[in-house]
C-alpha cells in the first residue's frame, strides 16, 4: 500500500507521529509537505495529495490541518476524490468500509497523537464492502458529474 500524506503548519506534529508509525510499519510513504519551518496554505497540500490519490500513483491519502476542516473542503473539490474528515476510530472504518473514501483529513488542534494514530490505523485497516454501498457512492460521483461543469455558486 502506498500511502501520499500532507499537512499545512497546523499539522506537522501530527504528520509526523503518523509518519514515524508508517515507517516502523513499512508502509510506503510519500510526504507533500510542509515541514516545520515552511508555513503552507492546506488548499495547496490538499491538491497536491488529492491529485496524486487520484491520478492512482497512490492507494490511500491523509492530510492533517489545525482541524481537518479546510483539508477536506479543498480535496473534495479535486474530481474523483472522496475525502472523510474523520475524529474517531469508528468514523474511520465507515469512510472506508462505507463511503470509500480515499482520503482521510484529522485535524491536530482537535485530534491528540494517540487517537490520530488510532485513526490512521483503522482506516488504513479498513477495505469498501462494496454492495449497496457501491450504488450510494456511484450516486455521489453522479452528482459531481452533474455539477462539475458550468455551475455559478
Ligand atoms: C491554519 O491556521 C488553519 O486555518 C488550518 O490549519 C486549518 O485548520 C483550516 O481548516
């Protein structure tokens, strides 16, 4: 499994307790930045890792911000992308098992480094059952299509 991992200013900390879990594991990783000494606009990490998940160089992707919020707003904006901001381990396994989402958002001002870990480790754990779940999520990727194009908000 390889795994594109993100984060802005607000998720450095965090990113790399994950990242220190991945590597001990011997899961393979890329890191899209930032580091510590690089403020970063998540709008940007977002699509960098969004686009990555989506073009398949990648299987799984993570992205931490201060809450998670502006992390997953930006790559549910990137076509094809199902992000999940996720706060605890149950809602990890359905963004999965459920919604397929390739994508997890945590946020390291809500989420400790313990429970993010937790997270991680349950959704990276976590496969899509598929049946009446394929039919809801092909129903979201119905409305995309639908609004994808021409739409004035
Ligand atoms: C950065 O200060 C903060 O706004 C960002 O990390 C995130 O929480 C946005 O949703």
């Amino acid at each position: 499994m390889k795994i594109a991992i993100g984060c802005d200013h607000g998720g450095v900390n965090l990113k790399e307790y994950i990242k220190a879990y991945l590597g001990e594991s011997g899961i393979e990783y890329t890191d899209f930045g930032t580091d510590a000494e690089t403020p970063a606009d998540y709008p940007d990490i977002a699509e960098k890792v969004s686009t990555a998940v989506r073009n398949e160089d990648f299987d799984r992707g993570i992205l931490i911000c201060g809450t998670g919020i502006g992390m997953s707003i930006a790559a549910n904006k990137v076509a094809g992308i199902r992000a999940a901001h996720v706060t605890d381990t149950y809602s990890a396994r359905m963004a999965r098992q459920h919604n397929n989402a390739q994508i997890i958002c945590l946020g390291e001002r809500i989420t400790g480094q313990d429970l993010g870990l937790e997270i991680v480790k349950a959704y990276l754990g976590e496969e899509f059952a598929g049946g009446r779940h394929e039919r809801r999520v092909s129903k979201i990727m119905e409305i995309e299509e639908r609004n994808i194009n021409g739409v004035k908000i």
